[in-house]
C-alpha cells in the first residue's frame, strides 16, 4: 500500500514537471489568463488548508469529498466569466455543472454532508489504510499523509484535472466545430451512465441494510454482499469508468480548441485515471477480504472496461 500511494505522488510530480519544461508542452498565457492562473492557484492553496486543518480538528479525513464536486464547478465558471464567456468554455461550464450536481446529491443522499460537518461520511479506506500500515499509527505521520496526500495531492488533482477549459481558453480563436458537439453529447452520455450505476449502487445497500436491520433473510446478491447485476455485471466499477471517461472527453475539448493532441492539461486526466485505478485495487483488497465469492466475479467481470468472461 505504502509503495503505491508513494508511487501515485511521484508520478503526479513526474506528470507536472513534464508538463511545465518539455517543448511539446505550451503555456503562452496571456495577460487574463495569467492573472486568472495565479487567483485560481491562491483558491487551492486557501481550500487545501482548511480541509486539512478541518480534518485534523474533527478526525473526519474525507473533507475533499466533500468538496470533490463543487470546486470545480466554482473553476470552470470562474475562467468562463473572465473570458466574457466564450461558447465552447460556456458549455464545458454547464457539463461540469450538471457532472457535480448530480455528484453531490449522490454523495448528500449517503450521509455525505451534514450541519455538523464532522459528522458527515467518511471514506471508509482511510481507517483500512491506517490500520494496515504501522507507519501511519504515529499521529504526526498520519498528519503529513493528512496534508501532503488527502488534502494538498487530491485538491491539486481537482484543480488539474479542470484545467482543460483554460486551454480551451488558449485556443478560443478556433470557433465551436462538430467535434464539440460530439464530445459534449459523449460526455452527457458517461453522466447518464454514471448516474444509473450509483443508483443501481445506491438500491442494493439501501435494500441490502433494510433486510439485515428488519431480521430478513438474504439471499442472491444480498447474501454475496455485493452487487453484481445492471451495468455491475459488465464491469466492477462502472460509476469510475464512466468517471474516467467524463474527464477524459472534457480533455478532448482542449484539442478540439487548440488543435494540439497533446497539450499541458492532459496531466490531470491522466492523474485522475492513475488515482481510480489503485483507488479500486485498493477497495477491491477490502471487498476480496469482506465477500468469499468476488474472488470469482474479479475472474469473470473486468474491472473498468473489457470483455466479460463466462
């Protein structure tokens, strides 16, 4: 655990240092754009710190998921109204917008938030890589895990991974073209898919903890303890593969306005699909250890995308 989490931080350095000194790579902000960057940077800089002290002060180290879904909204609307609102960024804001509202009732509907904000849920996999690792039992180690990796590494990452609309911003030259339109409906379409995999989620556990609470007896999925039916029976993680592919399109924009295939703002995107993989190998060693049978449905399902085995 302990090497991938350090394996996770190098890449993100290696990925932003690539990113800022290769050629092929091209700021060239001008004077708005720039002014823009550095208010932006000052934000992350301002909400990493308050989620970091916030989790040290309640003990609830889930305060960027609180957040995951709102901070970028408030990015994308910030860089879209300092371009006096451009097509193309206009409607990467609405995508965004609609992605992380939709986000943030899924995560509100689950305990997620609350008006005592230490309450709110917590990511489970904390406490697990916690308990599982001895170099985290020192308090004082815990809490530099606490502000370089939870609150500084995934802020950064919210932050990188919306940076598409400022280079969609560098090329706001080129006029909106059907490739747009294509990226946008593709990106609604991972939204829709998204939205029925955490509802799909979302009735198991709620069926799942009303047979268990009212004295029920389990069976099919409910005895396995884990779903695997809808679109969980094409892949284990069908909410992060469409997760992944919602950044991913917001990416293509970016080409689609600069014409370039690759460019700097690629980097987020490929922190954030570096992040749900291990995130899932993660959760997959807890869930292996919880349910005897999904050893067989990690045999017979792909994890994101693939072909499904009989």
């Amino acid at each position: 655990m302990l090497k991938k989490i350090i394996t996770v931080i190098s890449t993100f350095f290696l990925i932003i240092f690539i990113s800022t000194y290769y050629d092929f790579f091209n700021f060239n902000f001008n004077e708005d754009q720039l002014k823009s960057v550095k208010f932006i940077f000052k934000f992350y800089l301002i909400i990493s710190s308050i989620c970091f002290l916030l989790g040290e002060l309640t003990k609830n180290y889930s305060q960027i998921d609180k957040v995951w879904s709102l901070v970028p909204i408030f990015i994308v609307w910030y860089f879209t109204l300092s371009s006096n609102f451009n097509n193309r960024m206009t409607i990467m804001s609405i995508l965004v917008t609609i992605w992380g509202l939709r986000l943030t009732y899924n995560f509100s509907r689950r305990g997620g938030y609350s008006i005592y904000f230490w309450k709110g849920e917590e990511d489970y996999r904390w406490k697990e890589v916690r308990k599982s690792l001895t170099i985290f039992k020192s308090n004082f180690n815990w809490s530099l895990f606490n502000l370089f990796f939870i609150s500084f590494y995934q802020m950064g990452l919210i932050f990188l991974f919306s940076l598409p609309i400022l280079s969609a911003w560098q090329g706001s030259n080129n006029p909106l073209n059907i490739y747009d339109y294509i990226i946008s409906f593709l990106m609604l379409v991972f939204i829709v898919l998204e939205t029925i995999a955490d509802q799909q989620q979302y009735n198991f556990q709620s069926e799942k903890y009303r047979k268990i609470k009212n004295g029920e007896k389990l069976d099919g999925m409910y005895v396995d303890g884990f779903i695997s039916k809808g679109l969980w029976s094409l892949s284990r993680h069908p909410n992060f593969a469409s997760e992944q592919m919602i950044w991913i399109c917001f990416y293509l924009f970016s080409i689609s306005a600069t014409g370039q295939l690759i460019n700097w703002s690629i980097s987020g995107c490929l922190m954030l699909i570096i992040l749900f993989y291990n995130s899932a190998r993660f959760s997959e060693e807890i869930s292996s250890k919880k349910y005897p049978k999904y050893y067989n449905y990690q045999k017979r399902v792909p994890m994101f995308i693939g072909i499904k085995k009989n």
